[in-house]
C-alpha cells in the first residue's frame, strides 16, 4: 500500500519521520516520545501507526482538550502515564495592573529563544493569567532566558498540569455551498466575503491551513482541514458532503466564535 497517496505532497517528510519513529519502537521494543505535533500532524501519526498490535500510541498535551500534544509511541507491553509525556506547565508572573499579554506576544517571545515551536505546546489565556506547556527537558532553558514577553519585564512559575487553565472554545456550526473546494472560495463561502477579498488574504500570507501558510488561492482544501485566516478567526471543514443539483459543493463546517 503507497501510504503516501493518503496525504498532500508537503506533508512527506513528516509522513517519513512518523514511519521512522514507528520502525524504532517495532525494532528496538522501546517507547519513542515525540515533540508537541498539530492536530494534523497527530492524524498522520495515528494513520500511520493505525491500531497495530505492537505499537501502540497515545497523545497528551498537558490537559483535556488540549491541540498541540505530545505523542507517545510505545511497544504493547507498556502502560503510560502522564508522567512519560514530560510536560512541564509555566505560568507568567507580570505586573497585571499595568500590562496585557497577548497570545501572539507569548509565541513571539518563546520563539525568539531559538528553540522549535515542536519544544511548546499550548498558550492558554483566560483574563489576565497566561500559561503555557513546554517540554521538560527545555523548562530549565526556558526558565533561565524568558525574561520580557513583549516590553513586560515577567518571571516564570512551574505549576502542576491540574492547575492548567481549561480552554473555552465555542465553536459555531454552519452549512455552506462553495462553487470548488480551492481555498480562496472556501474562505469567501465560510467568512461571507468576496472571492476577490479572500484571495488578497491568501496572497498577502494571513491565511494557514493545517498551521502551515498558504499562499497559492487554488490550493484544494479537505475533511477535517483547519483553516484561519488573520483577523478573521478559524474554521473546520467537517464534512464534505457531495454536490447539490446546481454542482456546487455542500459542506459542514465550524466556526470559532
């Protein structure tokens, strides 16, 4: 079977990781603990692992419901636990009166450490408490050079995972008939925009799909793709449901409110 065919050319290389990490565990009868993966790149993970009965895999983020997670591939005579995830929980100790944190600050400053952004996974937000998940094996790091988020001057707090603040997302679910599936008409039928607008968005880079951007309007999109474009918020294609009698397509979709 050409695995392969399952996925967009882009996606290889993963796809080539996610088989090594698979042949690793099956050969060396030991468990294989990998970054914190998108949704999309824990469905190949999950594709290509599928329900083997020696290699089993089971995904954490730090809490329920969490999108960037870890994922533990492990030989069936493993039991893990939370613990074998190693994710260790920050929380930002700031002058709160002053100052507001945003999500794009905290990713923006995180990155500027010069680690991957597999090494973080969620950024949670709720008033003015800002945390974030990172690898353990980086918390020391972290520790020592996050110093300003921004132009605030804060300093970390390790916490345990149960102290995690619980996302609150609400998402909107709406039935919509695009004319194809490219991404630029996708957008105008999901944000009620124009088609010329939507392809402005996917040209100027303020469009990602999958957490990958896009800048080429006639990329196809698929089931279970997320889409967000700046400023407008994020969509998920549920489902695909076929064409009408006009030929246009029918799709299940939710909106982030």
């Amino acid at each position: 079977m050409n695995i392969y065919q399952h996925f967009r050319p882009e996606e290889r290389d993963f796809i080539d990781q996610a088989i090594g990490w698979k042949e690793y565990v099956e050969h060396s009868y030991a468990p294989k603990l990998t970054d914190f993966l998108d949704p999309r790149e824990q469905q190949i993970v999950k594709t290509i692992i599928g329900s083997h009965s020696e290699v089993k895999w089971k995904l954490f983020g730090g809490n329920n419901g969490a999108e960037r997670q870890r994922t533990l591939i492990y030989p069936e005579y493993l039991e893990p636990d939370t613990e074998d995830f190693q994710i260790s929980l920050f929380e930002l100790v700031y002058a709160k009166k002053f100052i507001s944190i945003e999500h794009r600050q905290v990713l923006g400053s995180l990155m500027s450490l010069g680690l991957k952004r597999g090494k973080f996974g969620d950024i949670l937000l709720k008033g003015d408490q800002v945390q974030f998940f990172a690898a353990a094996e980086i918390a020391d790091y972290v520790r020592m050079n996050l110093e300003s988020i921004g132009r605030a001057g804060i300093s970390l707090k390790e916490i345990p995972l149960l102290d995690a603040i619980q996302p609150e997302e609400v998402w909107k679910e709406l039935s919509v008939t695009a004319s194809s599936l490219r991404l630029d008409t996708m957008i105008s039928a999901l944000y009620n925009i124009s088609r010329q607008k939507s392809q402005l968005y996917v040209q100027q880079g303020t469009v990602k799909v999958n957490w990958t951007k896009i800048e080429n309007p006639a990329f196809e999109c698929g089931e279970g793709d997320i889409i967000s474009v700046r400023g407008l918020g994020r969509s998920k294609i549920a489902t695909i449901e076929g064409k009408t009698k006009k030929e246009k397509w029918r799709v299940i979709a939710g909106r982030q409110k």
